[in-house]
C-alpha cells in the first residue's frame, strides 16, 4: 500500500493545508470522546488495553477500506489516533507495556486483513 501523501514531492506538500488539519482536529476530538465512553465502560488498565487493541483493529479496517486521503486523515489520523490511547499505555505495568504493542499491530493487521 502507497502512503496517502509522499513529503518528497514538492506538489504533494502543498496539499496538506486547512481541510487536512480541520478533518483531522474534528476526528481527534470525536476519538478522544469515543475513548473516554468507552473507558467508563471498561474502566483501569485493562480499559486501556482493549482500547488500543479496538483501535488498531479499525485502523487495520479504515485503511482497507477507505481509499481517499481526507477521508483516511479524518478517520485514521483524527478519529483513531484520539481514540487509541499510545501515550498513556505504560501506566499499565510492564505486561501491558508489552502486550498491547504487540496485540495492536497484530489486530491493525487482522483488520487490514478482514476488509481484503
């Protein structure tokens, strides 16, 4: 699969202006809230787990899915990218440290694979 956009071609630089951003900023918003519901439900490390391993899994989907690059930022880069919760994972202890890096590529992947 080709990257949505190549920073080496001049042209393709100048594409990413105020649509990309906002689509983007509006999709981490709504990720963002997404995740907290979801950790009300599922609450502690374990929350955060299943989060990151959900999100990769439709990160794995929408990718398979959707072949427009706004559309991909929206929903992989905003949306999943404020839903999933990589920055905070390691609070979790050192099992999780390990284990949801490796479960989330490997639920991306099956997501990826599922929509081929």
């Amino acid at each position: 699969m080709d990257p949505d956009v190549d920073l080496h071609v001049p042209a393709q630089r100048t594409e990413l202006h105020l649509p990309f951003v906002a689509l983007v900023s509006v999709g981490g918003g709504l990720g963002g809230v997404a995740r907290y519901g979801l950790s009300l439900l599922v609450p502690g490390t374990l929350g955060l787990f299943v989060i990151n391993v959900l999100g990769s899994f439709l990160i794995g989907v929408l990718m398979g899915l959707v072949p427009r690059p706004l559309v991909r930022a929206f929903f992989g880069v905003g949306l999943m990218g404020g839903f999933t919760t990589f920055s905070s994972y390691a609070v979790g202890g050192t099992v999780f440290l390990w284990l949801t890096p490796v479960f989330a590529v490997l639920a991306a992947f099956l997501g990826l694979r599922v929509t081929r």
